[in-house]
C-alpha cells in the first residue's frame, strides 16, 4: 500500500477513533500463520480494555467494508493497544517520540538501524542518532519501526516469576 493510500485510511480511522473518546495510533496489515490480519492501534488515557476495543471494532468494521478493495482478501480485524514497544508509523510519531530509542527496519537491505530518534526533516526525513552518528532516512525507505523498551532506574518490576512445580 502506498503512503498516500495508508495516509487517506489512517485518517479514516482516527477520525472514527476520535469520535468514540480514543486515539488511534496507527494500523497495519500483517499476515500471520497464513492469515491476513489489519491490526489497529488504539490509545487513550489509562488505557484500553476489551470494552473498548469491540465498541471501536464495531464502528470501523463499517468503514473498512466500504474500502475491502484496498485491503488484502479475507482480513481479520485486530483492535489493540501499541503496547511499550509502540510501532511508529507517521511522520508526527517520529516527531512525538524525539529523544526516544527506536529501531527502523528498512525496505532495502537487512540492516536494522538503533538509536535515539532526534527528530524529522521538513522533507520528512527521519533522523536517528546511535554511535556511528547521525542518519536522515526518508520515510518511505522505512519498512516498519518501533519504540524500544527502556526501563527507567529504579523502576521496580510489576510482574513475580512463578515457581515451576516439582515432580
């Protein structure tokens, strides 16, 4: 899908998002174990429960049938939250998110780049800085990027291990 086409649907989208209270980050179209998915990304404060996503599924599911020939054959649909590693994918998430660690995954080539993003270009370039210095990269060269969990010092772990039952 090009840039302008996911642009026009993810407007659609958070236009339909916003209306009901939430934010939508963004969507994507992935296939997993041989099924198409078009997962959305919904945030809001305090987060999103099960609630939140079917009110939002419903809404959407509208919308999507009236685009079906722009999106893969037989999708399923995925309301989700962006989670701690929130995948980045317009220019004002880059712009959002400066400062943070992120890692692009680019169109060509297998490289990975890993650093703090510093910022975008009016040419819609990506900016991202690490040891080996600074590299503008131009958004369409990217394949999909994402946050990078970093806990802070001193934050305590909100989860407890359990122990495995002996024999």
């Amino acid at each position: 899908m090009n840039r302008e086409k996911y642009s026009e649907i993810h407007n659609a989208l958070y236009q339909r998002a916003e209306s009901l209270g939430y934010e939508c980050a963004g969507f994507e179209i992935v296939s997993e174990d041989g099924m198409n998915i078009l997962r959305l990304y919904l945030e809001m404060p305090g987060g999103i429960d099960i609630e939140d996503c079917e009110r939002v599924s419903r809404e959407v599911s509208d919308y999507l049938d009236t685009i079906e020939e722009d999106l893969p054959e037989g999708y399923f649909l995925e309301i989700s939250s962006p989670g701690l590693e929130r995948p980045l994918f317009v220019a004002e998430d880059y712009r959002r998110f400066t400062g943070k660690e992120a890692q692009i995954y680019l169109k060509k080539g297998s490289r990975a780049l890993k650093g703090v993003l510093a910022g975008v270009t009016p040419a819609e370039e990506i900016v991202i800085r690490n040891s080996e210095g600074e590299r503008q990269v131009p958004l369409d060269d990217i394949k999909r990027a994402h946050l990078i969990y970093v806990p802070q010092t001193g934050q305590k772990k909100t989860f407890k291990k359990i122990p495995k039952k002996k024999k």
